[in-house]
C-alpha cells in the first residue's frame, strides 16, 4: 500500500512539473507586439528622465578670468547714441566730436533732449531775472553765475527799478561748442529769442527798453555737468552779453 502511495505521488509530481514548465513556456513567451511596446514604453521613461535631468541644471556664475559673453546691451546702447549725435550734428566735425566724447562716457545722452531742456531753462532764467526771483535762479545756475545775477537784482533793486518783460518764444537754440574735460561736460548754446522788455523806475516812468517792441535778443550760454554723476540736470556755468 504504501508503495503504491509512492508510485501515485511521484506521477503527480512529474505531471505537476511538465505542466508548470508548459505554462511557463507558454505565458512568458513575448510576441514582436509585446517586444515592441516594453520597448516604446522604456525609450519614453528614458526620455522623461533626460528632460527632467535637464530642467534641474543651474547655470553657474562664471569666475573671475573666465571669458564672459560680451556687453550686448552696452554696445547697442552706445551704438544708437552715436548715431543720435551724428544725425544732430547734421556734418559739423567739431560738434560732432565733442558730442560723441560726452556720449561714450553716457551712453543715454540725447542731444535733442538737451536743447529741449535748455530752451525751457534759458526761458525760466530769462524771466526769473526779470521778476528778481533769486530761489528758481539759484537751483539752475553755477555758483559764480547765481552770484553775477544776484548781485545785478540787488543792484536793480537799490535803485528801486522793475523790469515789465513778456517772454515772446526762442527763434533758434544750437549747440556751437561740445567738450568733455576732466570729466565735466560743457555744451555752449546760441539762442536767438524774441522779448518784449522794458526798465521802469521807482515811479513808474519807463527808463530803459520800449514796452510795445518785441526785441529780437541772441545769447551765448554755457551748461555743465558731471558725467559721473548721478544729477542729470546741467547748470548754466557762464553766459556772454547779450547784444
């Protein structure tokens, strides 16, 4: 009996073992399909993986001595800046030079601009001096030329005289000298402009100019600033007699 038990088991056994192998040979064989799509589906997650890598890079900062890309944007800064200068200067080589030395050393430097204020500055002085207003003459002038016009108020006012003035309009306003010296820009302007002025005295009478003329008047300012600094507003640092 119990060797028959034996037998029996042992048949089992083989049986089990042939079926086993035959289902193992039979479930894990892969098809040209199967192949395909493990390998579609591993290129992928290598593909995730690679831009997932990429997206965690930092871009270091170079150190000091290694190359580094050059100023693009100062370049092109500087470029449109000369050629603002070239086209005020319209040809005229001494202009022309002394307005690209101020424009190298600030690239936001417009010529056009500049006139633009200066015409604004050379009306505000014009008819502060004539009102004997010293607080807006002393935040556009130099020093030297507040105390010239200060004292020239003062003078006025000890002999009790006024000025009636009515500011007409500028005619013209150029830029005739340009330099950068010693790291101070100075720009002379001509201005020719129209006023109509007239000197009263203490009663009234009129002394000096004519009330009803518009008298055409040409002067010769100097504006300066430092191209270092960080104050973009020039100062009137000298002035020619008017004629």
């Amino acid at each position: 009996m119990d060797s028959q038990i034996n037998i029996f088991t042992l048949v089992a056994l083989v049986v089990a073992v042939v079926v086993i192998f035959m289902l193992r040979n039979v479930l894990g064989r892969r098809t040209p399909d199967d192949e395909a799509r493990i390998d579609r589906k591993i290129r992928a997650q290598q593909e995730q993986e690679r831009i997932a890598a990429k997206d965690k890079v930092v871009a270091m900062p170079r150190r000091s001595g290694e190359n580094a890309p050059a100023p693009v944007v100062a370049d092109a800064a500087l470029a449109d800046a000369e050629a603002r200068v070239k086209a005020f200067a319209a040809g005229d080589v001494a202009i022309e030079n002394g307005l690209m030395q101020l424009s190298r050393s600030d690239a936001s430097f417009d010529p056009k601009h500049f006139i633009d204020g200066a015409r604004q500055a050379y009306e505000m002085i014009v008819t502060a001096f004539a009102e004997g207003n010293r607080k807006v003459l002393k935040d556009l002038l130099s020093k030297e030329v507040f105390e010239g016009f200060s004292e020239a108020i003062a003078d006025r006012e000890s002999r009790a005289e006024q000025i009636d003035q009515s500011f007409v309009g500028i005619n013209k306003a150029n830029i005739v000298e340009a330099e950068v010296k010693g790291g101070l820009a100075q720009l002379t302007v001509k201005f020719v402009s129209q006023l109509i002025s007239a000197t009263r005295d203490k009663s009234g009478a009129v002394i000096g100019g004519d009330p009803q003329k518009i008298k055409e008047v040409t002067d010769i300012w100097t504006f300066a600033r430092e191209v270092a600094s960080r104050n973009p507003n020039w100062r009137l640092v000298a002035t020619q007699p008017q004629n």
